[in-house]
C-alpha cells in the first residue's frame, strides 16, 4: 500500500519527481488518520514556500490539520480539483489526490528522505 518510488517525510507527506519540480501529498496513513476530508486549502501558484512551515491545510470530519513544506520553493501548481473534490485525497492519495508541485529553490536531498520501508516502519503499516 506505500508506493516504493515515492520518498516520504515524517509528517506524512509523499515526494514524487516530475521533472525539475516535485510533486506533494499526503500518504494514505495520513488520510486515513483523518478520515473523511471535506476541505484543502492549498497556496496559490507563484507562492513561496519554507521547508518544514506550513503550506496549506486539509480539514476532515475529524480536525483540521497543516501540510508542511517538505522543502523550500516556489509552488508551480496546484490541484484545483481538490476545491470541488477533496475527497480525492481519500481516494486516491498517490495519484488523483496529490496537493502541489513545487520548483525547489536548492538541491532536495531524496534520497536523505523515508523510503517506503522506513515509512511503513515509522507508521506500523505496509
């Protein structure tokens, strides 16, 4: 159920190459930790972002919780879907529930990032 070819970070979010941008979500354990999500609140493309400081916010049926930067850049887009369904986040959260891509402004350490077995080690699930 963890994708091996994503990297992840300890706040659950996932790390997907694309290019010269990174793609960013939140992994299933996340999703499934909040249960059903009713609201994503996502920065606007152009906007800057610090590792480890808040980017956005998903809000469930449970609480509402902060997406952290995994690294610093520059957001080079969203996924305006989730305005009208953030349940794809449920659904789908390694393909159609992904957040952000974001341009980093420095060289991102992936592979000083999870791996999939130290992610499922870290959260007790495969």
């Amino acid at each position: 159920m963890i994708p091996d070819e994503l990297h992840y970070t300890s706040q659950h979010e996932w790390v997907k190459e694309r290019g010269t941008a990174l793609r960013v979500g939140i992994t299933y354990y996340a999703q499934d930790q909040l249960g059903d999500i009713v609201y994503v609140q996502l920065p606007d493309e152009g906007a800057t972002v610090t590792a480890g400081e808040p980017l956005g916010e998903v809000e469930s049926t449970k609480s509402v919780s902060d997406i952290y930067a995994p690294f610093s850049g520059t957001v080079v887009a969203r996924n305006d879907k989730l305005g009208d369904e953030p349940e794809l986040i449920n659904a789908d959260p390694y393909g159609a529930g992904w957040l952000v891509e974001i341009e980093p402004t420095a060289a991102v350490a992936l592979d000083e990032m999870l791996d999939a077995q130290a992610y499922a080690e870290l959260t007790g699930h495969e």
